[in-house]
C-alpha cells in the first residue's frame, strides 16, 4: 500500500497551535497545585519559623509529642529548657515545638530598668 504524497505532506506539517494547547492543561494543574498546596504550605512553615524564634522565657508551650509546660531558660538557637512539672526540667529542640500557648512577658533590659527607676523616684 502506497501512501500519496498529498497524504504524506499534510501529516508532516506539525501545527504549533495544537501542540500548545496540548499543553495547556498540564500548565493549568500546575498552577492549580502552587496556590492550593506548595503556596500555603510555604506559609505556614515560614510562619512556624518565625513562631520557634520568637519563644522566650516564660511562654507555655505544646510539643509534637503532646507535652505543655513553661519554658524556664533559651539554651541556644537550637534548645530550649521547659518545665513541665514543679522539679521536672527538659530540654527539647527547638524545632519540635508545635506551639506557643501562652506568651510570657519580654525580659527587662538593663537600660529600661534603670529608666523605670528614674520614673518610679520622679513619681515620689
């Protein structure tokens, strides 16, 4: 069987327009995915940094695995100590902290003690 050149040439001709929209619901589930799953999911681990830098001493907090307690000291970037019962201290890594129940007050610098000792002697 013998293919005529009339056949032969419409078939070899690729039409870009159709190769284009061939594509295009690929690229519509891709962006359908990034602002259903990767966008949100970005947010909230950038909002759990954020959340895991700010604790300080003081705040109550909630681990992965389910424990509450206060947190008594900032090791480092890395640690935490909490108190979990009156004696009972435990250290736990920052990132394994779910959440902050209840922030605590913000430590007293030097420099606004001393000023809120002027205000206190000026009051009197």
């Amino acid at each position: 069987m013998l293919i005529t050149p009339a056949y032969a040439q419409a078939a070899g001709a690729g039409d870009t327009n159709s190769m284009l929209m061939s594509l295009l619901p690929f690229a519509l589930i891709f962006v359908i995915m990034y602002f259903l799953i990767l966008r949100p999911q970005q947010k909230k681990v950038k909002d759990h940094a954020e959340l895991v830098k700010n604790i300080r001493r003081g705040d109550t907090v909630v681990t992965s695995g389910g424990l509450v307690g206060k947190v008594t000291k900032v090791v480092d970037d890395d640690q935490i100590e909490f108190e979990i019962s009156d004696g009972v201290r435990v250290r736990q890594m920052r990132s394994m902290i779910s959440g902050v129940r209840a922030k605590g007050e913000p430590a007293k610098d030097k420099d606004s003690a001393k000023d809120g000792a002027k205000d206190d002697a000026a009051a009197k």
